[in-house]
C-alpha cells in the first residue's frame, strides 16, 4: 500500500512539474513557464528553467502568442517575423498565410513537415501527435508522416498523455515554402524524467533535410512509400 502511494506521489509531482505554458514573443523567442496573471497590458509567470524562479513580466505589446499547458492557444500580436523573410541573396519574401482576394487560403503555397517514429522499447507504442492542441494521427512504430501545412507561423508539436504531463515537444517556426524533418524516437516510456521518455529532434538545415527524407531506412522518397500523408484543412487553420 505504501509503495502504491509514493508512486502516485510522484506521478502527481510529474504532472505539476512538467506541466508548462509557452510564451512566444514577437522576435519569435520561446519561454518555458507556469503563467500566474494576464493582466490588460502585461503578463506575470515564473520561468520553469530557473529552479526557484522570482516573478518575470512581458508586456503584452512583446507578446506574438501564447499556448497554455492546456492547449488553449491565444494570439496577440502579429509578428514582423510572421510576414517578411530575407534570404542570403538579399531577397525578401512574405510568409505569412497566403490568402486569395477574396479572403481564402491560397492552397498553392504551403510547407512540408516530415515526421518519422521509432520506438526502441516496443513495436506496439502508439503516438498520439497533436499540432498546436489539435490531435492529428496516432503514429505506428516505424511510421512516417508527410503532412502539408498553408497556415504559416509558431507550431508546436507534441504527445498528449494522461499519464505525464509537460512531454518534450518541438516548436516549428513554420515558413511557406520551408521543408521540415521530425524525428520521434522513444526510449524508456516508463522513466519518470520527460526527456527520457521519448526525444523529438527538429531538422531545418535544407542538407540534413534532404538527408533525412530521402533516407533508405524512413522512405520519403518516392513519396507514394510513405505511411501517413496528410494535409491541414484550410477552413480550419492550425496558426491563426
């Protein structure tokens, strides 16, 4: 009986000590924290990295978006870095959602993102992978996903879990026309230490990219060899 109640001791202090809110700001800097008060022009939160942490405010003119450990998603400002992009040849190109004139997704500008899952511990693991919240597919050990995105902006994926709460993520700073690889391989589903669990490595240099999906082993290439290809709905947007 005793032993009983220290692991649902410690499951409980998992859930609270990982459990995390994201504030991005508008020069797109990510910051891990437990939001205490949104107030009318600025936000108080104690940052999840500092042990002991005092209270940080932002300014909500700062503030591009947050996401809370719930999933809820709230946007506040748009960010300079959401519309232009300058690349090394001096070319400035517009990556905020591509939209027609009449108010529509322009469906011919979009991102790729490639996830591959491995699971070292059992073949029967599943996945559950969410997008800012919003569930997308349960990945099979050894399954691949290549998944069409229009909406441009911060995207955060994640595993959701009853069990855990505050499990590793990546954040994307999705770009249209920008090509993404993902690679989820769990280790030991049953450590108490989230990043034990399972790591999600995030790929944007185009080299390891290309590397990356056009690898033997993960198949993207052809494309018909993937497991899972899919596309966002363009009535209902994943960054807003």
């Amino acid at each position: 009986m005793t032993r009983i109640l220290v692991i649902l001791c410690v499951l409980l202090i998992s859930q609270i000590c990982f459990s995390q809110d994201l504030i991005i700001t508008i020069d797109k800097k990510v910051i891990q924290c437990k939001i205490l008060e949104v107030g009318i022009d600025k936000v108080r939160y104690k940052n999840v990295d500092i042990k002991k942490s005092p209270v940080f405010e932002i300014l909500i003119a700062d503030i591009h978006s947050i996401r809370y450990s719930s999933g809820y998603f709230q946007k506040y400002n748009t960010s300079p870095a959401d519309s232009v992009v300058q690349d090394s040849t001096g070319n400035i190109s517009y990556n905020s959602t591509a939209r027609n004139p009449d108010g529509s997704i322009d469906t011919t500008k979009f991102a790729m993102l490639y996830f591959v899952y491995h699971s070292r511990s059992s073949d029967d693991l599943l996945f559950p992978l969410y997008f800012n919240g919003q569930y997308i597919c349960k990945l099979k050990n050894n399954t691949r996903l290549q998944y069409k995105i229009f909406s441009a902006g911060m995207l955060t994926a994640e595993r959701k879990s009853r069990s855990f709460g505050g499990e590793p993520m990546v954040n994307i700073d999705v770009a249209q026309g920008g090509v993404y690889g993902i690679n989820i391989e769990i280790a030991n589903p049953q450590a108490y230490a989230a990043d034990r669990r399972f790591s999600m490595q995030l790929i944007t240099e185009p080299t390891e990219v290309k590397n990356f999906i056009e690898n033997e082993f993960y198949g993207f290439k052809p494309f018909k060899t993937c497991d899972f290809k899919l596309q966002e709905d363009p009535n209902d947007l994943l960054i807003e």
